[in-house]
C-alpha cells in the first residue's frame, strides 16, 4: 500500500459519513497552524521524513471529494444507515 493510503482512506470514510468538506478542510488548516507544518513540502522531505500525507495534499482531496454531488455512491456509503 502507498504511504498515506489509510489516512487518504481515513478523510474518504469521514467524508462520506458526514458530507461536510469544509468542516474537513478547516480541521485540516487549524491543526497544520498548531503544528507549524508546512502544508506542501518538498518531495525530498515527503520521500524521507514524511510519515502521513502533507495536509495540503489532504485538503485539496477533501475540496474535490463529492461523489453525492454527481449522484454517485461513494466508497464506503454501503455502511452508512441514512
């Protein structure tokens, strides 16, 4: 598996759950401000020192995950009682 996969698997599960992408990303944006992270760093830094997907990564694919919005199921919908 990729390196990030679970977390990436992670914000598609909670996303899907709760269908609140700007609650996701504000998440995101708070705790990369508390932990001083870079939000996109080098590709050095993210072979070597990386250990979970830069947050920039992760919030430009909470801005762009809304299967719901086209009318598709997503990954994970089937668990969900709605």
């Amino acid at each position: 598996m990729p390196c990030g996969y679970h977390e990436h698997e992670a914000d598609r599960f909670g996303l899907e759950l709760t269908h609140d992408n700007r609650a996701a990303a504000t998440a995101f944006v708070a705790l990369q401000e508390q932990n001083l992270a870079v939000p996109r760093p080098s590709l050095l830094y993210k072979i070597f020192r990386a250990s979970h997907p830069p947050i920039g990564e992760r919030v430009d694919f909470i801005n762009n995950y809304r299967p719901w919005a086209r009318g598709e199921a997503g990954r994970y919908e089937d668990r969900f009682a709605r």
